[in-house]
C-alpha cells in the first residue's frame, strides 16, 4: 500500500518571547530582534499514513498534535524534515475553518472552496450538497459571525468534506456538533473511508479514536512515543503516560485496555443486504472483543440510539444471568434478538464491557456499528412496534 | 517567474479574494459604494478650497490641451495618488487582517496583498472612468491617450504591490511598520506635485552659500514621475517622456522583486506569528 502522508524526521520550532511588545524600538535598543527562547513543539518525527486508512494522533494537551496536523496542512513550514502528501489535502483546524466573519456563510462557502483550488463551476456543482450536509439552509445568507459554534463547525466540515480530499485532516472539532450531527459526520467520515480516502484525526475522546482509527500515534512533549494500530496506542497512552498523572485518569477508566470490543456483525436468517433489516425480523447482533487478559465474568451491554440520537433502548448480559470467564485472545457474544421491534430509521449501536461489579466499564465504544431498519410485511408508526396480531371479534 | 505562474494558476482563488474584499468594504453602510466616490469628492474640495482659492495656487495652462482648471489639474493627480496612499497601508494591513484565515488554511498568502490592491484597483478605475469623463466633458480629448494611461496603472500597481509586499510581512513582526508608514504618508503626499504644480519647486536652492539642485532631487522621487505622468496625458494630452516612464518602470519590477524575496522569507513563519 503506498503512503498518503510521509512525515519524514519533522522537527518544528516555536518562539516563546519573553516580552511581546512587537516595537522596532525595543528591538533596536536590544540591538537585535525581541528576546526569545526556542521551544521545540515537534522533535524529530517521523511516522506514515497509508492510503484509505483512519489515523489519529493523541496527546496531552499542548503536547505538539495540532502543531502537527497543521504541517501536515502547509500551514505552518517545519523547521526540519518534510511532510510528503499525495492528493489534495483539506483541513478542518480548531474552532473550524477560515472564515471571514463579515461575509454570509454562501459566500464563505466560494471563498474557501476556491482556497481549496475549486473553480466556481465546481463549488456551483457542490453547493446544494454542502448546504444540504451542514443543515443550516436557513441561515446560509447570514453573516457567519452571528452562527453559534456548531452551526460554524457544521459548514466548515461541509465544505471540508465536500470538496473531494484525498486526505482530510480533522482537528478535535466535531465534538461541537450536536448528536445528531455527529452521527452523520460518522457515517459520512466512514463512507470516506470505504471509498479510499485517508483521514486524520486529533481527538482526546480515546473510545472515538479506538473507534474510529486504524493506527495512531502518540506524541508526548513533541516527541513521538508510539505509532502502530488504533488499540495498542489506545493501551499504552493509558498505562504508560496517564498512570503517571492521576488527574487524568478520568478517561483512562473507559478503557482498562484488558479487554477490547472489536465490532458488531449483524446476523439476519434471511440474509438480506448488510446492515438492512426488515421490522420484525429475527437478528443477531455478534459482539466481537479481544481480550488480553483474563477476566472474570465481564457483563457485556449495548443499547440502540436512533439517528436523532434518542436512546431506544438497552440491555446487558447480566440480567439474562450469562457468566462466562473469557480468557486472551479473542471471541464473540451474540445477543439474539427473535423479533426487532423498532420503527424504521437508522440506529447506532453502542457497546460496553464492564466488570462483574458492573461499576466500571471495561471498554465503551459509542458508535460501534450502524444499521437501519426497513419496513416490510409488518409497518408501524411512532418509534417502535408492539408486533401484535389484530383478530377479528366474535 | 515561479511566482507568475502561481498568480496564473490561482487567479480563482485571487479573484475571490478580490470580491470578498469588495463586498465586505461597504457591509452594513447604507450609502455603500457611494462612499467609494464620495471620499475623494470631498478631499478634492479641500484642496481646491484651501490651495486654489486660499493660497492661490495656479494651475499651469496645459501645452497643447490650453487647458487651465485648477480641480481639473488636481483630480489627474490626486486620484493616482489616493491608489498609491490607500494601496500601501492597506495592503500594509492585509495580513494582520485575515489572520484568521492564515491560521487556517494554506495558500499562497501573498494572494491577500495582492487581493487588496486589486479591491483598491477596482475603485481607482471607476474613480479614473469619471475623472476621464468629466474632463472629456471639459473639452480634453483624453481618448488617444488611453493606452499608455494602461501601461501606467499597470506600472503604478506593480509599485503599490511591491511596497505591499516588501512591507506587509514585516508588519507581522514589527507593528511600528504601520505607523512609520501612517507617518511617512503625508510627508511622501506634499513632496509630490498633487496640490501644486512642480514648477513650484525651486531647481536651485541656495543654502550656507551653496547651491543644491533641488528640483534634480525632487524628481527622483519616482512617484513624482508617475504624477507627472499621469498629468502629462491627461490634463496636458502630451506623452511624458521615455525616460520617465522607464524610470517608473525600473521602480515598479525592482520592488516587485524584491518585494517578493523579502515576503518568502518571511513567509515561513507568519502563521505562528500573525
Ligand atoms: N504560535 C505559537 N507560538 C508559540 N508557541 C506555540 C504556538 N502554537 C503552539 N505553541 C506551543 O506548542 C506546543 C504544542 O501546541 P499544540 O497546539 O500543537 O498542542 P496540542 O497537542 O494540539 O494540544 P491540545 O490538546 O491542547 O490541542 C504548546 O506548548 C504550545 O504552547
Ligand atoms: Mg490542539
């Protein structure tokens, strides 16, 4: 597979001034410029992204990511070393896009597709898409300034994601858009993925990077500390570097990193097109984990949130009174549901491993898996179906 | 020649920029573009009022046009002038201004200079088409003479976006730029014929019982050439000499140059430190 990022011995520098008052005169009496130390924010980076993968890259707070996603945009020029990228790169930094405040979020929508290197003609062909995608027609004519946070991070990533990258850089900025909106930037970053396209993401919610990423790379004070597949990463951020600082571990109990849940396959009898299944149907939803090491009796959850991001529903194993010792390597539970009774529309499963205590969650994965349902012989309204027969009376 | 072609290859994004620039100077103003002709209506008044009526300043009677109109002859050359003066601390500006977008996206910033000249531009042609048409009206018959007042504004932006480029990204670094330039502006304005005639300046100048040959000093001024210029074909309908227009022309493509040098290397680290 060929690399779409190189990051090739990066090292970037930043200047700290010890007094920032930008005056040619202080810098005269000084004899030379401002007074300033050097801060090493990258150190001799090196690492590849390969075509159509999801990396993610994680961190303590200023501990060198955004500085790296935005070399990797040409924003900033590394001191050291080179970034090589293949296709088009589009970047969706901190707090969203560049966008003018004055100006309405139509005419942003021109100005940084052109930025891009769109010709008009083609922003012309992408706009209803972009506009349809970032759910803000009502307001596309109004000055930017006046859209609320996530409004604004909902047409940057419009407009990033529309305007057909090879490689799309996302910086911890989704998490401002409501439920909703994220699960549409899952589906829509997920059909990205299918179609060959490379993605790299910065987030400090590890479950999304587990989630979302194929490898990761760990940056510590600007040094890199680990690349290599999504989980191991996940693992050793957690036992190396927050196990150090108690403060943090607050994210580190979502993941114990002893046992991982992998994904979810949907089982149907009539093996109907993946993922499609039809309102009362029988399914069987098979949760696969790794484990790495043993542990005794995990209770297994999952629970289904539709589209509009409304919990339907939730069960565990324990209720059922399943116990079962689970030893490394890796395996599967199946819930089997013999008749899915929920109205047609999408939902979005969530899976959680706790300990028998059922106190702490071993690992939690928010958006698992997606799979809609469709009506077939039996129809309903409202958000679920009772599944009941109607007889005639005597 | 690498930076000709970028210009090309970008000239979407330039023009974009460009029609930002535009529609978001006059945002929210409710006599919007007319603000754009006002401006210098009202400085023409000013200097008409206080150096023609109040000093009594007198225009030179234009060889061959006959023409003797004192706003006439100040119109020829303030407006190039208010292109020049606006150009520069603009431009100045530009990248303090759109930091947000430095810090967000990559291209070539060089464009953002570029991109307010050419906003500037838009209205010194529609400044230029009126003072054309009113002094067309006035009997100067300025037409054959259009083509070289081309190759001037084209020179004349060359010059603005060379000092745009030379000076913007050091404002980056040093904010005092902007001030020395809001400083030096009015000096630069009075030692250019725009209020007066150059025939106001003495050629010698006796000083300590020496002689300096001041107009020689003045006139190497290239922006006194390029007023001049500007005169030439306007107000007198002559052609100004060669040697003035190469004098410009040296000028406007050396600053370009190295203007351009100067803005790659600091280029490198503006998004830090915008
Ligand atoms: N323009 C700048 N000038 C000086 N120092 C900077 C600049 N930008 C970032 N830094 C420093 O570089 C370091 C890395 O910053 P960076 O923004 O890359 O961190 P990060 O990993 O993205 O952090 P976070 O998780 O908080 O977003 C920080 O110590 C920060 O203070
Ligand atoms: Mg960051």
């Amino acid at each position: 597979m060929t690399a779409a990022v190189i990051v090739d011995h990066v090292s970037k520098r930043y200047r700290l001034y010890h007094e920032r008052n930008q005056s040619l005169k202080a810098s005269l009496l000084r004899g030379r410029r401002a007074r300033y130390e050097d801060f090493m924010a990258l150190d001799d980076v090196s690492f590849e992204i390969k075509e159509g993968t999801t990396f993610g890259l994680i961190g303590e707070n200023g501990s060198g990511k955004s500085t790296m996603l935005k070399c990797m945009a040409r924003i900033l020029r590394p001191d050291g070393g080179s970034i090589t990228t293949r296709g088009k790169v589009s970047a969706l930094l901190e707090l969203g896009a560049g966008f003018h405040p004055e100006l309405s979020g139509r005419e942003n929508v021109y100005l940084n597709g052109a930025i891009l290197g769109l010709s008009r003609r083609e922003i012309d062909a992408l706009f209803d898409e972009i506009v349809d995608f970032s759910g803000i027609e009502q307001f596309i004519d109004a000055p930017v300034k006046n859209y609320s946070s996530g409004m604004y991070v909902r047409l940057g990533f419009a407009v990033a994601i529309n305007v057909d990258p090879a490689v799309l850089l996302i910086d911890e900025v989704l998490a401002v858009g409501d439920q909703e909106f994220q699960n549409k930037c899952t589906d829509k970053i997920n059909q990205f993925r299918s179609e060959g396209r490379t993605i790299v993401v910065v987030s400090h919610s590890l479950s999304s990077v587990g989630d979302l990423c194929d490898e990761a790379a760990l940056i510590e004070h600007g040094h890199l500390v680990k690349v290599g597949p999504a989980a191991e990463t996940i693992d050793h951020y957690l036992s190396e570097i927050l196990s150090v600082d108690p403060a943090t571990l607050g994210i580190a109990r979502r993941s114990t990193g002893e046992i991982k849940l992998q994904g979810v396959e949907l089982l149907s009898i009539n093996g109907g097109a993946p993922d499609v299944v039809e309102l009362g149907e029988t399914v069987t939803f098979r949760f696969h984990y790794d484990v790495k090491e043993s542990v005794e009796s995990p209770v297994f959850g999952m629970s289904l949130t539709s589209s509009e991001g409304t919990l339907v529903t939730g069960t565990n194993s324990k209720e059922q009174g399943l116990s079962t010792k689970v030893s490394p390597g890796r395996g599967y539970v199946d819930l089997v549901v013999p008749r899915l009774l929920v109205a047609k529309g999408r939902y979005h499963v969530t899976g959680t491993i706790y300990d028998s205590t059922q106190k702490t969650p071993i690992h939690e994965v928010g958006n698992l898996h997606t799979f809609e349902v469709v009506e077939g012989a039996l129809r309903t309204s409202g958000i679920t179906s009772l599944g009941g027969v109607w007889r005639a009376g005597a | 020649m690498n930076q000709l072609r970028e210009y090309y290859e970008r000239r979407e994004l330039l023009s974009n920029l460009v029609l930002r620039e535009l529609r978001s100077r006059y945002k929210r103003s409710a006599l919007g573009w007319t603000w754009s002709l006002l401006n210098p209506l009202s400085s023409v008044l000013i200097y008409w009022v206080v150096f023609g009526v109040f000093l009594k300043v007198k225009a030179p009677i234009g060889d061959p046009s006959g023409q003797g109109n004192f706003v006439l002859f100040l119109l020829c050359a303030l407006i190039p002038w208010n292109f020049f003066s606006n150009g520069v601390t603009q431009s100045i500006e530009s990248l303090v201004v759109n930091a947000g977008l430095i810090r967000k996206v990559y291209f070539p910033r060089e464009l953002l200079v570029a991109s307010t000249i050419g906003g500037l531009l838009v209205t010194f042609l529609i400044e230029l088409g009126v003072v054309i048409t009113v002094l067309l009206i006035a009997g100067n018959m300025v037409l054959p003479w259009l083509p070289i007042v081309v190759l001037l504004v084209i020179l004349q932006t060359l010059l603005v976006l060379g000092i745009g480029l030379l000076l913007s990204g050091a404002n980056v670094y040093f904010r005092d730029v902007r001030h020395f330039v809001n400083l030096l502006m009015p000096m630069l304005f009075y030692s250019t014929p725009v209020v007066y005639p150059i025939s106001y300046v003495p050629v010698n100048w006796q000083v300590a019982g020496r002689s300096i040959p001041l107009r020689s000093i003045y006139e190497m001024n290239p922006l006194v050439q390029l007023v001049s210029a500007y005169r030439a074909l306007l107000y007198d309908l002559t052609f100004p000499s060669i040697g003035s227009l190469a004098y410009i022309a040296v000028w406007s493509i050396g600053l370009v140059l190295v203007g351009q040098f100067v803005f790659n290397r600091l280029d490198h680290r503006l998004a830090e430190e915008v």
